[in-house]
C-alpha cells in the first residue's frame, strides 16, 4: 500500500467569499463566525427559546 501526502492548496478565491462577513452599509468585514458569535451574544436570554424535541 501507497500513502501519498500532498500539501495544502491555498483556497480559491470562490471559497474565501463565504469565510468572511461584509456589512454592505459601512464595508466592515469580519470573520462569520466570529459575527454570528456576537449576534447571539447580543440577543437576551429571555428572548432565547428552548429547542423542541
């Protein structure tokens, strides 16, 4: 058996489009994960609902 181990190929530029998050007010642009934490980081708990099973 042949293990073959490549490097990584930097990402294309199509893939990078959903990495990062642009206001298209202001042109902000920050990591989308990092803006969906501060969403949710944002919103009450008292407006939170459980998830129903």
């Amino acid at each position: 058996m042949t293990i073959r181990i490549f490097s990584p190929s930097p990402p294309s530029p199509s893939l990078l489009n959903g990495i990062f998050y642009e206001c298209c007010n202001c042109g902000h642009v920050v990591d989308r994960d990092l803006n969906a934490a501060l969403n949710l980081a944002s919103v009450p708990i008292s407006k939170l609902k459980p998830l129903e099973p």
